[in-house]
C-alpha cells in the first residue's frame, strides 16, 4: 500500500516535471481515442449495414415459361438438396408480375400489355453463407468441357447473380479494411508517442534512476513509476476523447437521430462499452508503449 | 624509525594476501571485501584493472589513494557490481557477487553504503525526503523510515534542516545528508568516492570525523581520496594504485612517499629481496 502511493507519487512527480512531452503525449492519444471511438461505430454500423445486405444475397433461377410442372418440382428439390441453399422460394409469375406492380408502385400493368404476362417462373435461392455464392452457383450450372456453364434442369433458362451484390461485398470489405487499417496505425503512431514521452521522462530522471540503483532498488521498483505514467497519460488522453465524445453525442447523433430513424436504427455499439473499451484500449496501449520503452532505454 | 615500522608492516599486509593463511585460519568470518587476481577491461580493450589482489577486513577504514585513471572508480564499481571482471573474482562478505543472480544485485547494494563527491543528492527533495528514499525504495514501512532517518539526521548533525532543499545547504551539509542517504542502513559497508573532493579543509575535517565515526561504530569504510593531508593525518591503511595495479598496501601509510613511481618500484623489489622479517 505504502509502495503503490510511493509509485503514484513518483510517477506524478515526473508527469508536474515534464509537463511538455507529457501534454502532447495526452493530446495524440486523445486525438487517436477520437477517432477510434468515431470509427468504431461508424464501423459497427456499416458492418450491420452489409450484413442486411449480403442477408439478401440470392440466386435467381429463372425457368422457361414452357417448364413442365413436373421439371419445375424435380428441380426445386435438386437445388433444396446441394450444399450451402437455406432455402428456395418458387415465384410464380403471377407472383413476379405483383412484386414488379410493388416496386414499380403502378397497378394493372397487364392492362397496357395486353393482358399476357411475360414473366417467366423463377426460383429466389438463399444462401446460408454469402460467400459460398459461387459455389452454389457452379452446383446448379457445372462448366462444361469448353467451360461454359450448362445448367443441370432444361427447365432452367437462365441463373442470376445479382451484380450489385458482388460490388457491395467489395465495396464493403474494402472500406472495413481501410478503417481497420487507420485505426492499426493511429494506435501504432500513439504507441511510439508514449514511448517518446517516457523516453524524455527516464532521461529527465535518470538522476533519480542511478540514485536508486545506488541504494539498492529492485529493477521493478525503478520501472513501475514510469509504467504508471504512462498509464497515467493514457488515461488522461482517453479521458478527454470520452469527453468530447459524449458532448459530440449529446450536440450532433442524439437530435440527428430524433429527426432519422434510420441513424436511430443502426445497430451500433452503446456508449458505455464503447467508453471501456476506448479507455482499456488507451491504458493497454500506453502501457506498452512505456514498457518496450523502459525495455530498450532503462538500462538497469 | 617511524618508516622502518611502516616497512615493516606494509610488508605483513603483502604477505597475507598472497600467502593468504589468514584467510583459512579466519574461515568463519571471512574479509568483508576480497579481490582474487581481479582484472577489468573496458569495451574497447582498455584495462580499468590488472590482476587487482585485495583483502579489506571488517572494521577497517581504509584509504585508496592514486592519480586520475588508476583504477580507483573502475574498483568501486567492480565492489557494487556495475562492472564485472573478465578474469578474478570479487568476494562480499564471503559471497563471490559475480556468482549471484542479476535480479539479487539490488540486495548486494542495499548492504553497501555509497558516497560521492558530487553527493549525487535528488535536487527536488528535500534533505529528509533525500535520506528517505533510500529506505523507501527497500520497502521499509513508513512509520520506521520517519525514525530512522530522522535519527540520522541527528547524528550527522542536520538535525534541524529537514526541510530544507539541497540547494540551501552548503557543500558539507549536502556531503552529510549523502553520508546519511549511505549510513541509513547500517550497511557493514561503505564506499566513499573523494567525499571532501569539493570541500574546504575546515569543511573536510568535519566529514572525515563523521566518517570516522561511522567506522567506530563497525562498518567497513572504503575512502577514495586525493587529499593528502587528511590520509597523512589518520594514519590508516593506505592502498595505492597506479594504472590498474595496486603498487603500495600500506597500514598506517602516507599520501604518498616523496618518491616517485620508478623509486618506489625500486624501493619495493629491494625491500623484497631484503627476505622475511616481517611477524604476523
């Protein structure tokens, strides 16, 4: 107990004392804590976000209008039968012509058509795991020895992947990536910045470092100061970003969400989680960047 | 007279380092520092010490005296492990500390006081937080610390000026308050780099006394020193060194004989050859 207040003196000791490096290591880290807790949700709700969407990734099968009854039933238990389909959805083009009224929001399209639907029958084909699109895809239509496909059913006259679910699984992955990529080197740049900072601290105090060596201190004694300190500073750093943070909540996404239900919905990260894990992430990062520090520049 | 007997028994202390039947007759409390053959050599190929023999028993005070570059730092850092030999070993209290564990050397030190001549006192503490820290850093609890140094602080007569800040005192008071920093343990020993290195001959006689003081009370001490005077004075065992080897051991020895090193060497050899009259 009288040891854990002696650290905490020496480290706050240090901390009055080198007040510069100190500030700026507390801003850097407070800057990338920002953007961190920025990011994460931002992250948290894109990646929800896609995962509605790849939720709607499917294959369509579309038969012949001249598909027999009989074909059309074979079929829809051979594809309800290859691996990776959770489920398969017969739509009629009755069905098709209603959700084409739906979408195109016009009724009586028939009307203007001379009451002959010209939509084919057609399978909507789910998937269990977006991923495994292609394969599914090739079950249904193997390539033939010239490598074109050729589909398992004649009843099948055509298989469609939608196009756009391919961009947005792209699009998608490419800016997790991105993010995941800044937020890596923001920590690594506030890693080095606490190093710094405890760098400047041991040279500052390398007075009271021989001191200790002299009468005997323990290597462990000498170092926990400066782990502290760094601790300490991230800590602070995290601190102010959580601070800003949640004014930014309060002042911007809380009435932005009163006015669009869509924000409202995202399925983000809660503030309080969000707020350990900014500061536990802070904490552990600083206190590294003080230890490979003390590991490389303490010389006990 | 007074020289033959120096002669004399400098020649006993040679005899009972290399013959070393002392050292078998008194197994039972061994000498507090002993160097075997010890040799140091820098990073660089430069030697700090050649084949350095010395055998310093408890209760001693003991003056190592030689110009700059002889060895005399190298041999203190050697004694607290800041270096180690390439070749001798160095015993503590009977324990070869180049043997023991890297993360036991902390324990190694707290039994070995050390003084400097720029005192090497913490600037932003005051005198009792200075003396404190020193039983601080061992984990003595607080109510014992408040005790023990403010007892030292008596006996090194700073008794009043607890509060005061190193750059408030003058040199000899700063001097006792790192004496004090050292002695605070009791360690059975202590070294003492030039303590009245910065210090006026008045100033200096008061931290010899307190050393001296100190030496009655049992500890070992170990006094680096270019102050002519103060070793002619005390009469002590003086060790001298010159580019890392020792080339005088003396009891109750001068400074420095009014020769110089080639006399001396010859003085030395012919003293040698004169045989054994020396008694144990």
């Amino acid at each position: 107990m009288g040891r854990l207040l002696f650290f905490f003196g020496e480290a706050y000791r240090a901390l009055r004392r080198n007040a510069a490096p100190s500030i700026a290591a507390i801003v850097t880290i407070a800057i990338t804590v920002l953007l961190v807790g920025v990011l994460v949700p931002v992250l948290k709700a894109s990646g929800s976000k896609t995962d509605d969407v790849r939720d709607q990734i499917s294959l369509k099968v579309f038969l012949f209008k001249s598909a027999e009854k009989s074909e059309i039933k074979q079929l829809r238990e051979t594809i309800e039968a290859t691996p990776d389909v959770a489920a398969v959805e017969y739509i009629s083009p009755a069905k098709a012509l209603k959700t084409l009224e739906r979408d195109l929001d016009e009724k009586n399209i028939l009307d203007a058509i001379n009451n002959k639907n010209p939509l084919p029958p057609s399978f909507n084909v789910r998937l269990d795991n977006p991923d495994n699109l292609e394969s599914v895809q090739s079950a249904l239509a193997p390539p033939d020895p010239s490598g074109s496909p050729q589909p398992i059913s004649p009843a099948i006259e055509e298989i469609v992947t939608a196009e756009q679910t391919d961009q947005i699984r792209e699009v998608t992955g490419a800016v997790k990536i991105l993010l995941a990529v800044i937020a890596v080197l923001l920590g690594i740049a506030s890693l080095f910045l606490v190093g710094n900072t405890i760098r400047l601290s041991i040279y500052a105090r390398r007075r009271e470092v021989e001191v200790m060596r002299l009468v005997g201190a323990t290597n462990w004694f000498i170092r926990w100061p400066f782990v502290i300190e760094g601790i300490v500073v991230g800590v602070f750093g995290a601190a102010i970003a959580v601070g800003i943070l949640f004014v930014g909540k309060v002042i911007i996404a809380d009435p932005l969400s009163d006015k669009f239900a869509l924000i409202e919905n995202l399925n983000t990260i809660a503030f309080a989680p969000l707020v350990a894990i900014l500061v536990g992430g802070a904490m552990v990062v600083a206190a590294l960047g003080s230890g490979v520090t003390l590991r490389r520049f303490l010389q006990i | 007279m007074a020289t033959a007997r120096r002669r004399t028994r400098s020649r006993t202390r040679r005899s009972r380092i290399d013959a070393s039947p002392d050292v078998h007759a008194r197994r039972e409390r061994p000498p507090i520092v002993q160097l075997r053959e010890s040799t140091v050599v820098y990073p660089g190929g430069h030697v700090g010490l050649e084949r350095v023999s010395l055998s310093i028993d408890r209760g001693e005070f003991i003056f190592i005296v030689g110009s700059t570059g002889c060895g005399k730092s190298t041999l203190f850092k050697l004694l607290i492990r800041e270096l180690e030999p390439a070749s001798g070993s160095v015993h503590i209290a009977g324990k070869d500390i180049n043997a023991i564990p890297k993360n036991r050397v902390p324990q190694l030190r707290r039994r070995i006081g050390t003084v400097f001549q720029d005192f090497k006192l913490l600037p932003n503490r005051t005198v009792y937080d200075n003396v404190a820290y020193a039983l601080q850093v061992t984990g003595t609890p607080r109510g014992q610390i408040k005790h023990q140094v403010r007892d030292i602080l008596r006996m090194v007569g700073l008794g009043a000026k607890l509060h005061s800040y190193p750059d408030q005192l003058s040199g000899g008071e700063q001097q006792r308050v790192s004496i004090a920093r050292a002695f605070v343990n009791h360690p059975p020993l202590l070294l003492a780099d030039e303590p009245t290195g910065n210090l006026d001959p008045e100033t200096s006689i008061g931290i010899m006394q307190l050393l001296y003081r100190i030496n009655r009370s049992g500890t070992t001490l170990v006094v680096v020193t270019h102050d002519r005077e103060m070793v002619d004075k005390m009469k002590r065992r003086v060790v001298q060194l010159h580019e890392g080897r020792v080339i005088r051991d003396q009891a109750a020895g001068m400074y420095a004989s009014e020769e110089d090193t080639t006399e001396f060497g010859a003085r030395m050899r012919e003293e040698l050859d004169v045989g054994s009259e020396g008694t144990v």
